[in-house]
C-alpha cells in the first residue's frame, strides 16, 4: 500500500548529536529541480556514481535546507544557511550518509512499498502464516510417531 503524507509541512531531521536540519518535504518538484541544477548537468558523462550521488545530494539539501540548529565556523560560530554552507555540510561523511538514508531514501521508498507479497516463513522475512493447517496424523502415525511418507514421483516419457 502506498501511504501519502498529504500535509507537506517542513519536518525536524536530527542527522548527528546537535546537528538538525529543518526541510521541506521531499516532492517531485523538488527532485525535478535538483537534477536540472547546474552542477549534475555540468558533471561530465565520465563521471563516477560516487560523484553524482554527492553532487545529487547536495543539488537536493540546496533546495530542501530551509534552516538548522548546530552548525557552525571553524572557531564554533552558529552560521546561517546558505548554499556554500549546505554543500560543506555534506562533505561531512557522517552527515551525508544520514541525510541519504533518512531524508532522500526515505523519499525514494515508493519501490519498496509496492511489494505485496507476503513474507517468506524462513530467512530475512520471517513471518508469513501458513495458509493451510498442517495435515492430521492417521491412527498408525499417532502410534509409531512417524509422519506419512511424501508421494511417490512416477517417472514420465519425457
């Protein structure tokens, strides 16, 4: 199921021990803007996915970024945001790495939300309810313990 959030109020986004940021919501428009920034278009064919994630990521924050609380100069000033400030901010590995995961990615979540299949029984998606019960033991089971055997398998002209 996909679940819209039809507020599209600015939210707090805590990404390190004092350091928050204020940002829009992560719309179309937004994403849109961001990869006509100048930046990605000016970025050669040649370059690296790492490159273009950060650059991406930065074109995003730049238009996302409406305020912060604990960021600052060299010599511990609180600075205002601005563009060069914003950009500086994400060379910051920590800081990118939890901006990515919990502002962009969470936006880009849509693929994960179309899967309806029910979860496996076993191994990292735990949890699926068998849709039959299991099959009642006949009288010679109940007495030897034993389960019935599996069908014998004919072999086919093919």
């Amino acid at each position: 199921m996909l679940r819209l959030n039809l507020t599209n109020t600015p939210t707090w986004l805590t990404l390190a021990p004092g350091v928050r940021l204020h940002l829009a919501p992560l719309t179309t428009a937004l994403m849109v803007s961001a990869r006509a920034d100048p930046s990605i278009e000016d970025m050669s064919r040649t370059a690296s996915t790492e490159d273009l994630a950060l650059a991406m990521a930065k074109a995003v924050a730049r238009r996302a970024v409406l305020d912060w609380e604990g960021v600052g100069d060299p010599s511990g000033n609180l600075v205002p945001v601005s563009p060069e400030g914003i950009d500086a901010l994400l060379e910051v590995w920590p800081i990118f790495e939890a901006f990515q995961t919990e502002y962009v990615s969470k936006g880009l979540l849509l693929d994960a939300e179309k899967n309806v299949s029910a979860p496996l029984p076993n191994g990292s998606s735990a949890g699926a309810q068998p849709t039959a019960p299991p099959a009642r033991l006949s009288k010679a089971s109940k007495a030897t313990g034993k389960r019935a055997r599996t069908a014998r398998v004919d072999k086919t002209s093919r």
